[in-house]
C-alpha cells in the first residue's frame, strides 16, 4: 500500500513528509530569512541575526513549485 501512495504523490510531483515544513530547507539554501517587528511585521534579515527564520512568505512569492524538481524554484 505504502507504495501506490508513494506513486499517487509522485504523479502530482509531491513528496513524502520529511518532518520539515514544506519551504524551509529552500529557505535555508536561498538565504530567504526575516523576523517579526512590532509595527512592521516580517522584514528580512541577515540568517546571523538573533531573531532570524525562515521566510516562508518571501519563498512564496518569489518562487514556484517544480513537480520535477521536487523544490520551490524561483520564478
């Protein structure tokens, strides 16, 4: 059974759960990162800065889905 779900995500270019949040390790590897400021809600910032995480939202808006890759791209 586990196989033919392994087939049906590979059809629509999706991938098994890692555990990770779907962006993050793209984030990592594009050097997407920002935090949270009163008043100004997410900014970027530099990945050294204390209060630094993943920018899932700037992934989301300057990248895509590639079903052959299997990762965000940017557009």
């Amino acid at each position: 059974m586990q196989d033919d779900w392994e087939k049906e995500l590979e059809k629509v270019g999706l991938i098994p759960w890692s555990g990770i949040w779907p962006g993050v390790e793209e984030c990592q590897r594009m050097n997407l990162w920002s935090k949270m400021v009163k008043g100004e809600g997410w900014v970027r910032c530099d990945k050294e800065d204390p209060e630094a995480s993943e920018a899932l939202n700037d992934l989301y808006s300057e990248c895509k889905w590639s079903k052959e890759k299997k990762a965000f791209v940017k557009i």
